[in-house]
C-alpha cells in the first residue's frame, strides 16, 4: 500500500498515511515533538452530526486531527489539534497532572527490554533458578489505581509486569507463569523501580505449545468445504462506504476502537432511512477475580489502556474469513511518528447463514424457503495473551447483529503440587487459570428515521389470577419510556424478557406506532466485584447493562478519555450526574455485556472462542417482513 496514493473522498474517512504525517510534520515544526516526547496516538476528530447530514459529494469539507502526546522528561501529557489544510497547530492543551494517556505499542517493548537489562530483574531470576533472561516473557500490565501505591509511585506513569518462562525461544511462555515475582516499572524512565517478591511457586511442569510443529498427529479425514462466488460478491465498496443489498454503511477505524461504523443505512423501496449515526465497541475491562497481593490489581481496559486499533491482525485470505473478500487497510502510526499500513486490517465478506424464512402449507403443498446471507464486517486484536474478534453482521431482515469472539490463551498462575486456587480452575497441572470477566461496552448513536430518538423498556410480565385474568393465563409487554438519564441505567432480565425500544416518536408506521429498532440482549453476566471496589470505582460503567446518554461527541468512551491510572468515577458514571433529558432528543445508547469466563481444561492451550454480543432488529421500523422479496435459492446450486 502506498500510503500517499490514499485518498479521502468522505469526512468520516478515517486519517490517511499521508495526513498522519502532515500531522506529525506540523507537530515537529511547532516544536512540539522533542526528543523526550512520544506520540500517544492521532485520530480524527470526527465532525459533529449536522456537518455530516449537509455534507454535499465532492465539496470541500474540514480535516482535523487530535493528537495525544507525552512528554517523558516532564512527566506531561497534552492534547494537540491540528488542521489538516492549514498544516498547523491550532491548539495544544496539557492534560491535568495525574492523566496517563493509554500505554504505547513502543512502551510493551521497550519496557520488556529494560527489564530483562535491569541487574535486580536478573539477581531475582538467579534466586529463582531461572538463568537465561531472554527467555523470561515480560507483560506490562496497566497499573490501575488501588489506593494502595506507596507514595513515591506518585505521578509516575507505571507498569506492573507479570513475567512468564519460556522453556526454548518458541515455547508457549503462559505455560510457566513465574509467579512469585511482579515487576513495577516506571515507564518515564524505563527503569525497573521495584520487584514485588511473593512466595516462591515452582513452575508448572508442562509444556502448552500450541503451533503445527507441537502438534503430534493431525486429524485425517476433512475434506475441503469451497465457498464458490463465481459472478463475484454482492456487495460495492467506493472509498469507505460499503453498499450491499439494501444496506449503505461506512467503515472506519480508530487506534483506540478499531473498527467503527458510521451512517448506517437501510433503503427501502427507494427511501434511504438512517438507523444508526456511529457504532463501535467503545471501551472493555477485564477484571480478575483472585484477591491475592499480587493479583488484586490484574484486570486490563484493553481499549481505554491500550487500543485495539494498535493491536489489530493483518488478515489472511482463506483463514480468519472465507469466500470472496475486500480488505481495508489503514495506516497505525507509532509513538515516534513513523507510519506504517496494516493491510487487511478490517475484513469484509458474504456468509450463506441458514435459512430466512420457511413455510410449508400441509394442504395445498406449496413450499417456500429462502436463505439468509448475511454481510460480515470484523477486525481481531491480539492483547498479549488473548485474541478478540468484533464482527458486525447485517442481515437482509434489516437486522444488526455485534458478535465478539474471545480465543487466545488465558492467563494463568501455577500452583504448588497438590495445590488448588478457590478463584481459579486448575487447567493443566499446577497451572491456574484464574475466576474473570470481560466486559465490554458498545457506544450506539441511533438515528432510527431520524436524530430525534426515545428508549422505551419493555418487560413481558405476568397478570395475577383476577377478574382481568380469571384463567391465569396473561401476560403483558410493558413498555415503560426513559424520560431522563437516571431512569435509563437499567440491567438485563432473563425473568422478563427485557429487550429496549429505540423509537422514533415523530414517525408512524403504518399501524399507527412509532417505528423502532429493538435491542435485544444476547450473553450477559452482572458485574462480580463489589460495588466499593477500586476497580468497580474505575469502571463505575459495568455498573449498568443499559445507559442512555444526551448525544454528545466528545462522549466516546464509556470509562472517560483516560482510564489508564484513573482512580475513579469518569466516564458514564459522571456524566450521567446531571441526569439529563433523553426523551425525544439525539441520544447515545451503551450497551455493556460480559462473558464470565470459568475456565475449562479444554480451554488450554488456546481456548475455542467463545462468542457473545447483541442484536439491533426493526420492531415496527417496516410495515411487514422485508425480506418477502429475497428470491429463492438457485436449486442446482445448493438446494437437495
Ligand atoms: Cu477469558
């Protein structure tokens, strides 16, 4: 990819290589990037919602970029906004003391690299008969904040190491968890500021290699599955905007979120009608449930702390997806202004997925079957030991599906022999892999046939035995409407069904109600720290399944701009204070959902994926099944 030949013909592109160099230019020349300060990150600043709607194909339109720098030498942080057309800075803001933008892609290795040079690192791997550094896996966890730091750690951007021991160069490392000993690291300096030293636990005896050259005997007996699209896909993509059956949507990709997607839209029968303004999976914690000293601080904001869009994979054809593919690439740019393209960095395809609809009359014979295809959107980051995948489906029934799926390799402790974990599952022996939870957050900015949106609830809920219901037999959907922030923190509920109704109350349908998306819940956990927890404080969002927030676009991340070292209440929980208005208004819609993960032995070496997420489904938005009009199967084809 050539990443000057990139072009932006949209204002939601997402920043091309070329103008993240301008900006990275600009930033030099200003006198801004000296040889002590890194660059955090540089995205766009996306222009409000108006600016998009009047937006007219080919006129000029406005380019910014924020950038997030720190200054390791001043221990400052600062926020710069540059614009792209003038290829200047036009505002530079230092952050209050105490912010610690999320940790750099550079800062992972250049801090295991000070640790392994670091003499006390090496006098306490000699104590624990560990000789060779190089093989000593070093992973800088984010540090939180407990309320427990010894004062000296005061204002000093941290890492807490967790190091685990290969056996040769490519052994599976998380196989040897080297237990008694975290690494505190001061990554201003990148020096190794003190080892935290716990009861020596031996190492696990096995090893948990995972690639081909591990793995004695294959199974024999597979043969190919070929997905054949001879006329090509049915999807168009010009620029950034994907057009498949009656779906428009943009793609776009932050170093934060990853993937993003902005103005999704159905048409129908000629009228192209919004649904959704922006949709991303906005922030993820992954809190650990072993009270140990040196485990209590182990969860991980992966977006907020570190940023998928760094970590993103360069998709392979024929492995992470299957059939006819377009890929997106987009440039990542590192903390020292380097630009580099990941190719195929977001991964676009067609999937057959059973059938649509079916009804077959018994009297007369007639039979009609059709199938579902669906458009699949989805990038997968790896975040040291665990992969995930974000995979956003749209369906030729007007739904939206988000689907996650956790794999990669659990992070573990080892257990002395005979030893068992109350907070933990023993996968292989003497190796732990501890009680968490991932929780993730999707930041939606539903525009259901227009900006001004409403939430109702609705619960499916029993009528007592009585005159109304002498037979006992009643239920009703109670449709209970937000009317302000307070009463939209709402939990999910399997006893009554709950499901939420984003609705548009200046449009009818036909029947004479508001037209409406559902969403409608899928794998949920409620949140198992305690309520006055440090870590329940910092991520005061897993408190609620359901917020509903006024739309405001410099509300983007569920735990606030800066979770990384952020003692407590940013984010949600603070903005939702004022407990604002959100009926018949422009909203923001946070769903959060979990997956608990108890882990099995058949999670290890590398865990099956597990899947969760939620669907979006018109509820009243269409007069009648949309997908009447999806024609048959071709029979010699597919159809027996
Ligand atoms: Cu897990």
């Amino acid at each position: 990819m050539d990443i000057r030949n990139m072009t932006t013909t949209h204002p939601l592109d997402p920043l091309n290589g070329a103008e993240l160099e301008d900006t990275v230019r600009a930033l030099k020349s200003s006198g801004y990037l000296g040889a002590d300060v890194r660059i955090v990150s540089v995205n766009l600043i996306e222009p409000g919602k108006q600016a998009i709607s009047a937006y007219q194909p080919g006129h000029p339109f406005e380019r910014k970029a924020l950038a997030v720098l720190l200054d390791r030498r001043h221990r400052a942080s600062f926020e710069a906004v540059v614009d792209l057309a003038g290829k200047s800075v036009i505002s530079i803001v230092r952050l209050p003391d105490g912010v610690q933008p999320s940790i750099m892609l550079d800062e992972f290795i250049e801090c295991e690299q000070a640790v392994r040079r670091s003499p006390v690192f090496q006098d306490a791997l000699r104590k624990r008969g560990v000789l060779d550094a190089d093989l000593v896996m070093v992973e800088p966890w984010s540090a939180g904040q407990y309320g427990t730091e010894p004062p000296e750690y005061s204002g000093i951007r941290r890492a807490r190491a967790l190091c685990f021991v290969r056996s040769e160069a490519r052994d599976n490392g998380y196989a040897r968890p080297l237990d008694s000993m975290v690494v505190v690291v001061d990554l201003y300096s990148m020096e190794v500021i003190r080892i935290e030293d716990y009861d020596i636990a031996p190492l696990p005896p096995e090893p948990g290699n995972w690639t081909r050259e591990y793995i004695p005997a294959m199974r024999n007996d597979l043969k190919p599955i070929d997905i054949l699209q001879r006329d090509g896909p049915s999807f168009t993509v010009e620029g950034n905007l994907v057009s498949w059956q009656k779906w428009k949507f943009r793609v776009g990709f932050t170093s934060r979120e990853g993937l993003v997607l902005h103005t999704i839209a159905y048409d129908d029968d000629g009228v192209e009608r919004p649904i959704l303004h922006r949709a991303s999976i906005c922030e993820m914690v992954v809190p650990y449930g072993d009270p140990a000293e040196q485990y209590y601080r182990k969860n991980a904001f992966d977006i907020g702390e570190y940023g998928l869009g760094m970590l993103a994979n360069s998709l392979t054809l024929g492995c992470d997806c299957l059939g006819l593919i377009y890929y997106f690439d987009f440039p990542l740019l590192d903390s020292r202004g380097e630009v580099t393209p990941l190719k195929n960095a977001v991964c676009l395809h067609e999937e057959d997925f059973g059938i649509l609809w079916k009804h077959t009359d018994w009297r007369t014979g007639q039979s009609e079957v059709r199938r579902s295809r669906r458009l699949a959107v989805s990038f997968i980051a790896t975040v040291g030991n665990y992969e995930y995948g974000f995979y956003w489906y749209f369906y030729q029934d007007g739904s939206i599906q988000c689907e996650i799926k956790l794999t990669g390799i659990m992070n573990t402790t080892a257990l002395p022999p005979g030893g068992k974990s109350a907070y933990g599952v023993e996968v292989a022996p003497q190796l732990n892999a501890p009680f968490h939870q991932h929780i993730f957050a999707a930041r939606l900015v539903p525009t259901v046939d227009g900006p001004e949106n409403s939430v109702y609830e609705v619960n499916s809920v029993s009528v007592p035995t009585g005159p109304n219901n002498p037979h006992g037999n009643a239920f009703l959907a109670e449709e209970t409407l937000f009317a302000s922030e307070r009463n939209a923190q709402r939990m999910v509920n399997s006893a009554s069904a709950r499901f939420w109704r984003v609705v548009n109350s200046r449009r009818k349908n036909r029947l004479g109600r508001p037209v409406g998306y559902r969403l409608v819940p899928g794998e949920n956990c409620p949140p198992l720290v305690q309520r006055d927890s440090p870590i329940m404080r910092r991520a005061g969002f897993t408190a609620n399944n359901l917020w509903v927030t006024p739309y405001h676009p410099r509300e983007r991340f569920a735990a606030g701009d800066y979770p990384n070292q952020h003692p407590e209440g940013d984010g949600l929980p603070c903005w939702t204070k004022a407990n604002r208005k959100i009926d018949d208004t422009e909203i923001t819609l946070w769903y959060v959902f979990g997956h608990n993960h108890v882990p099995r032995p058949e999670d290890w070496p590398v865990m099956p994926v597990a899947m969760l997420g939620f669907h979006f489904r018109p509820d009243g938005f269409f007069d009648r099944n949309p997908a009447m009009d999806v024609p048959p199967p071709v029979s010699n084809t597919c159809c027996h």
